[in-house]
C-alpha cells in the first residue's frame, strides 16, 4: 500500500467541507483532481472514505477515522518542517518573542536591553498581540517564546510561571479611594469593572471576576476593547468605571489615574511558553535571562513602589 501526505491533505479538506467542489476551491486545484487523488486514496486502501450521492456527500465510518488520524498527520508533518527549519543559518540566532502587551510595556525592553549586551549575536524579533493571541501565535509557528498571562496548553509547548505581579486597582484621581493607602473593592460598588470580551481570554476574565468576588463585590462587567489602557482610558479618568491591572502597567497609566493595591492582596501569574524540543541553544538562553529579569523587575518593583501607587513620573 502507497498513499501520499497529498492525497491525505485533499481528502481531509474534503471530509472538512463533505463537498468536492469547494474543497478543490480551498486548494486552488481542479475539481477533477479532487476526485482522482480521492479515488486513489480509497484503492490503495481497499476501503470507500465517502458515500456519494447525486446531493450529498458524507463520511463512512472508515471516513471518520481516516479524517482524524489524517489531521494528525498533516500536523505531526508541519511541526516535522518547522522543526527542521529551525536549522536554518537565519534562524538559530533569531528568536520571535510573542508577548501582550503589559510584558512590551515593561519586561521586553529590560530583556531586549540585556540582551544586547549579554548575546550580542542574537536577533530578538518581538511581536505584540492582544491579551489572549499569545499561545494561538506559537501554535501557528509565528513565534518561539511567549509572554503572557493565563496562556492556553498546546501540545508540544512547555509553560512556566515566571513571576506573581500584585493585583492594582486603577481608577480616576477624583474618586474617593484614590487617596487610600489600600483599598475595599467593596467601596468600588458605584462603578463598573472595565474589562475586555471574556472570549478573548476565558480564563484571565474568570480570575480577574473571581477577585473581585471573593473581596466583597460582584461588579457589573463594562464591555472594552482589547486593550484596558486604550480608547476606553477616558471611562476611568471620568471615575464611570474602573479596572484591575497588574504592577507592570502601572507606570503606564495616565496622570489622571491612580493605581492603589488592595486591602486584600491578589497577584496575577505571568507566564513564558515555548516549544520543549527547540534545539537552538539561542532558546535556552534567552529563556534563561527572561526569568532572571522577570525576577530582577518583581524584586525592585516591590522595593521601589511604596504602600500607595501611581504613574511614574
């Protein structure tokens, strides 16, 4: 028996859409082409994959199994080239860090700095992405190391926690509790929480809920876009809403807002993911000095922020 990584591509295209003609559209091939490679599949393995009928197409029970150990195929042979390609000359000393946008904010630019310094020959390509994007882009292949929070398990990436960064709450400069040392978020009752869509990062909502719940307050959830520290800022300088971030956004918060901890302390986890069988030492490395500096950046935050927060001047 002989089939081809072709063949199997096309029939699970076609088992996608149970449709021969717009599975030769997804593939940029004739139709015609489609229904010989289809056929040869099924003769090498003496076995029909669809039943056919003038209206319909759909999989046989020897289909259904085709197209999931197929799909895992395709996958084993694109994680096998983007492996192999690792080897290229252009790509052991350049590494694609995936980050969103609190780690740009803050971490990145002392990793990007020490880097310089310390690999000198290694090429550091940063991509920023919206909460939640991180683990989805390494997955794709269109990065090696990401940064981020409450990252999503993918087969073949190893996930750490690098550091716990204490919970702020941010809120306008008028708002009573602005002047607190620390703060009930049971005395936020009066405003809505401001956060981005749940969908965006299921888990991260559901902490940053769970927070609030625990300390007192079931908030009304206000709706935002991606980015807390964005187009919607003016809802919080306005005292209509305020948000929970972590300690590495809070020198990036406007002079009309105030980040002041809790009475009741929490700590959000910031996470590195990467693929466990990279083979480039340049990986090892610079995962090694993004630990040592998410440490370094906890400690002196920790020992320069005093009981009572705001932007940095």
């Amino acid at each position: 028996m002989k089939i081809t990584l072709r063949q199997v591509e096309i029939f699970v295209t076609v088992a996608e859409h149970l449709h021969f003609g717009r599975a030769a559209e997804a593939l940029h091939i004739s139709q015609p082409t489609v229904s010989q490679e289809v056929g040869r599949l099924e003769r090498a393995l003496g076995l029909s994959l669809f039943d056919r009928t003038r209206r319909s197409v759909s999989l046989t029970s020897a289909g259904e199994a085709m197209a999931e150990e197929g799909r895992k195929l395709l996958s084993q042979a694109e994680g096998l080239v983007s492996r192999v390609r690792l080897y290229e000359e252009s790509r052991m000393k350049t590494i694609r860090v995936v980050a969103t946008p609190s780690v740009v904010n803050r971490l990145l630019p002392a990793v990007i700095s020490r880097a310089e310094k310390e690999l000198p020959e290694l090429v550091i390509e940063d991509i920023a992405v919206e909460t939640g994007a991180v683990s989805s882009q390494l997955a794709a292949g269109h990065g090696d190391i990401g940064l981020g929070r409450f990252l999503d398990p993918v087969d073949g990436l190893r996930t750490e926690v690098i550091a716990d960064e204490e919970v702020f709450v941010a809120l306008s400069r008028n708002h009573p509790s602005a002047d607190a040392a620390r703060t009930s978020l049971e005395e936020l009752d009066d405003l809505p929480l401001l956060l981005w869509p749940r969908e965006q990062n299921p888990k991260y909502y559901d902490y940053v809920r769970t927070v609030c719940v625990e300390r007192g307050l079931n908030p009304m959830v206000l709706v935002s876009p991606p980015r807390i520290v964005g187009s919607r800022l003016y809802l919080l300088s306005e005292a209509r809403a305020f948000s929970l971030v972590p300690g590495s956004t809070v020198g990036h918060l406007s002079d009309d807002l105030r980040a002041v901890p809790l009475e009741k302390p929490a700590t959000l986890p910031l996470e590195m993911q990467w693929r466990a069988d990279d083979p480039r030492p340049y990986v090892r490395a610079l995962c090694e000095l993004i630990v040592d500096e998410a440490g370094k950046l906890e400690r002196t935050r920790s020992a320069t922020t005093g009981p009572h927060s705001g932007p940095a001047s």
